[in-house]
C-alpha cells in the first residue's frame, strides 16, 4: 500500500515491469496540463482550510442563558398585544427551562406581573400559559388574568399568536374572558430574570 502512494500507477501484467513514474507525468515526459491546476487548486484550497479552520463566528460566545437553536423562542421579546379593542407594548423572556415572564414597569397607578411556562408545539410553534398579576400603586393585587396562547414564529426574529385570557378580581371571582393576538418581535437572544 505505501508503494502505491509513492508511484502513479500499479503493477502491470508482467512479473518485472513496474510503472515508476511521478505523479503528473507520464512516461513520454508529457505534463498532464488538465490535472495539475485542479491539484494545485485543492492543494491550495486545503492549506488554507488548515490553516483557517473555522470563522470567528463559530466561535462566537452566545449570551448567558441564550440556545442556539434559533427556531425556539428562548430570548427577549417586545411587541403588542391585542384584546377586546385595547392594543398595550408588552415585554415577554422566555428562558430555555420551559419558564416565561412578562412585566410592565410600575407606575403611580401600578402595573402587572406575569409567570408561565411555555413548551414546543411544531418546528416554527409553540404554546404558553400562565398568570399574570395586576397591582396598584401601594403593590397591592387588584386581579389577575390566566392566559394561553399558541404561538407561530415568523422567521427568526418575530413570532404572533392567538390566545384567550380569563380575568379575575382580587378575591378570584371570574369576570369573562376575551380572545387576544400578540405580534412579538426578538431584541435579544438572552432572556431577561424572571
């Protein structure tokens, strides 16, 4: 076998007589003129591929808490969500342990809270669910809403849902439900505490 490497070709049928010549020569000393510049082409190709093995962007680091998968949601998500006429900005992280959360900074009047969970349901969907708190100025519960939606990402960076919400006051008496519909879209890989 380590003869073959060193000759250009095999024994011929004969007992003595052996092809001895190198690579890319042939016995009258014609030059293989189509061969060489491919092999001088791969040669070149591989010392560079050796040399260079992989771009900076495969070794780029990704964020703590980010996955590379990025047909799932795992990340920081601003957007709009639509209900019962009203259109509200929310903000929703969702981290790679299935965990989600929404908040509304608090104000003078109070704000709102959320935790869930959310699981994949299809390569470009997934649902999730949860309880969202809404507080008064002092920090004080003043109801909460259960919601679920089921969700579509759109590319790499949005994703919209459809869903519905059921309101309860701060005692948990059901006050109805609406439908609603959210169109998120991605500013950062690495999801935010919840």
């Amino acid at each position: 076998m380590g003869r073959g490497r060193a000759t250009a070709g095999a024994q011929s049928a004969g007992p003595a007589r052996r092809r001895t010549e190198t690579l890319g020569v042939r016995s009258t000393g014609a030059v293989r003129s189509r061969r060489r510049p491919a092999r001088i082409a791969g040669a070149v190709l591989l010392g560079v591929a050796l040399a260079f093995p992989a771009s900076a962007a495969a070794h780029a680091v990704a964020p703590a808490g980010a996955v590379k998968d990025r047909s799932a949601p795992v990340g920081l998500w601003t957007g709009t969500v639509t209900f019962s006429g009203t259109e509200i900005e929310a903000t929703m992280s969702f981290a790679a342990d299935g965990t989600m959360c929404s908040s509304q900074p608090p104000g003078p009047e109070g704000g709102a809270e959320a935790r869930g969970r959310w699981w994949r349901a299809g390569t470009a969907t997934f649902s999730f669910r949860g309880t969202e708190r809404f507080f008064d100025g002092s920090g004080a519960t003043t109801g909460h809403l259960r919601f679920r939606h089921d969700a579509t990402l759109v590319g790499v960076a949005w994703f919209t849902t459809t869903g519905v919400g059921t309101y309860f006051d701060a005692d948990g008496n059901e006050l109805g439900s609406t439908p609603a519909t959210a169109r998120m879209k991605r500013v950062s890989p690495a999801p935010q505490q919840c």
